[in-house]
C-alpha cells in the first residue's frame, strides 16, 4: 500500500480593519463569548437561537467553512481598540437564496454605538470589491427595528416580504454595485495605526464615522497561516493592489 499526503492547509479568511473595528477570522477563543451571545434571548430574537456551546461551536465551524467553499463568509468581529469579541458579520448564502446576503449580530452590551452599521458598510464594501456580484442583499424580521434601520440607512432597497424558510416574514432588501458606488464620497482624514495582527504603518486615507465609505480602511490577505500578503486599500476610489484575490 502507498500512502499519499498532501499538505494541510488552513483557509485564508481576509482582515478588514473599519473604523472601530477588526473583522477577521475565528479562533478558539472566540467561542465563549459568541456562545455567550447566542444564548441570550433578546440577541437571538429574530435569530434561530438561542442555543448553547456545542451548536455555537458547529456554527463557527460552518461559517469558516463558507470561505473555503464560496470563497467569502462571515467574521468575528473585534473591538480595534480592547481587542474585545464583539460578534459576528459578513456574507452567507445558502440553497435556494436569492443572492449573498450581508449579516451582523453585535454583543447586546455594544448596541446603538453604530458598530452593526459599520460593520455591514464593511461587509458590503468587501462583497462589491471582491466578490463576482453585482448586487449584494440583506433580509431580516419586518420587526427587527435595528436592522431594518440599517439597511436604509445604507441605501439598500425594500425589495418585498420573503415567506419561505429562514425568510419567513422577512424584509428583504438589496443594494446594486453601481449604487453602492455612487454613494457620496466620503470626508477624508488620516490614520495611522497598529491592529493585534499587524503593523499598519502607513498613512491611510481613512473616512469619517458617519460617511457611507468610513467603515473600510483596510482589507489585508492574512489568514493565520499566510505569512501575510500585501495589504490591500480598499476605499472608495483608492488605489487598490490586485496582487491576490480570494477564491471566487
Ligand atoms: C440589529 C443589530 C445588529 C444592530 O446593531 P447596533 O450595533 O446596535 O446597530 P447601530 O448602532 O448601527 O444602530 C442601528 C439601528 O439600530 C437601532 N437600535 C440599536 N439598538 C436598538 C435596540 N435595542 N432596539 C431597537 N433599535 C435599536 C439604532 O437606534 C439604529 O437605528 P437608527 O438608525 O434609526 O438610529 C443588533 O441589534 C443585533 O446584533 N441584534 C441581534 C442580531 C440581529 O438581529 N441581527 C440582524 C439580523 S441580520
């Protein structure tokens, strides 16, 4: 008999640096707090939850997953500043959706700072940077006040009430790349800075809070085991490195 290895690999999960916050990929410790979230009621209440550690754990597992197989998925959101878990955000799509859909669920103790709404800029500034789409989606529970908010705030459209699995009475809405693009630029002001997995020193034109472009200063190819490749700026009309684009 002849055994044939091939090399393990671990997924590259991209790093977006906002504002605020780190959307990056998971780790172990991040389980307790996301499992913390996932059992309170009042987070879970348009959710499919609550539920415990061992489904919190499955659920991790998954939305790594959808990187490797989709080529984009969710991240763990973390405070830029305390290094704090603070939840989850990003893109998902399953059977039968109608398209990628944008997703947040922040750590209840966090909410009304405006940190779901910069992390769903970011998400969607990813999606229409990186991914082959030209339209990015959300949906959500019509009395999910939050995140309907949210969607409107970002320009997305009402697109109708969807009534079938996960999207029973949800609002769905969507937002096209060409919108997304004509979005008001954004007032401009310079950050340097330092996140926990890398040394950002560069100036980097960076928007203010409250403008439609501020949630992205960075996206960074930097999956725990890729030595790092070369950041990537990703504002609006910046110049932007191609040198490497995730699997889709
Ligand atoms: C929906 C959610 C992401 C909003 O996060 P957030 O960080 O509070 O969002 P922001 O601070 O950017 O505020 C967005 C809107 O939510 C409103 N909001 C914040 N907390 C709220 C609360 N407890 N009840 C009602 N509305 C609230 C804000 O006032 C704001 O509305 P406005 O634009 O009219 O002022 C957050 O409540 C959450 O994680 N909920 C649980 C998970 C979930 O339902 N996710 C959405 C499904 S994809």
């Amino acid at each position: 008999m002849t055994l044939t290895y091939g090399v393990p690999s671990r997924c590259d999960i991209p790093t977006v640096v906002t504002s605020r916050l780190i959307l990056r990929g998971w780790r172990p410790e991040d389980l307790a707090p996301y499992a913390a979230m996932n059992a309170d009621p009042e987070t879970m209440r348009y959710l499919d939850g609550p539920f415990g550690v061992d489904a919190t754990e499955r659920l991790v597992t998954h939305l790594i997953g959808m990187w490797s197989l989709r080529g984009h998925g969710m991240w763990a959101v973390e405070d830029r500043g305390s290094g704090e878990f603070l939840g989850r955000a990003g893109s998902y799509i399953a059977q039968g959706w109608p398209g990628i859909e944008v997703a947040v669920s922040i750590r209840r103790d966090h909410w009304g700072r405006g940190l779901g709404t910069e992390a769903i800029r970011a998400s969607l500034e990813f999606g229409f940077e990186r991914l082959p789409v030209d339209e990015l989606i959300t949906s959500t529970h019509r009395d999910n006040t939050g995140m309907n908010s949210i969607a409107h705030r970002l320009g997305m459209t009402f697109r109708g009430v969807a009534d079938v699995g996960p999207w029973r009475a949800s609002n769905v809405y969507a937002i096209t790349r060409a919108e997304w693009r004509s979005r008001p630029p954004a007032t401009t002001t310079t950050v340097a800075t330092t996140t926990s997995m890398a040394t950002v020193t560069t100036a980097t034109s960076m928007a203010a809070a409250t403008t439609p472009a501020a949630a992205l200063l960075r996206i960074r190819q930097s999956g725990p085991s890729s030595g790092g490749y070369p950041s990537v700026d990703c504002g609006h009309g910046e110049q932007r490195s191609r040198k490497r684009t995730p699997g889709r």
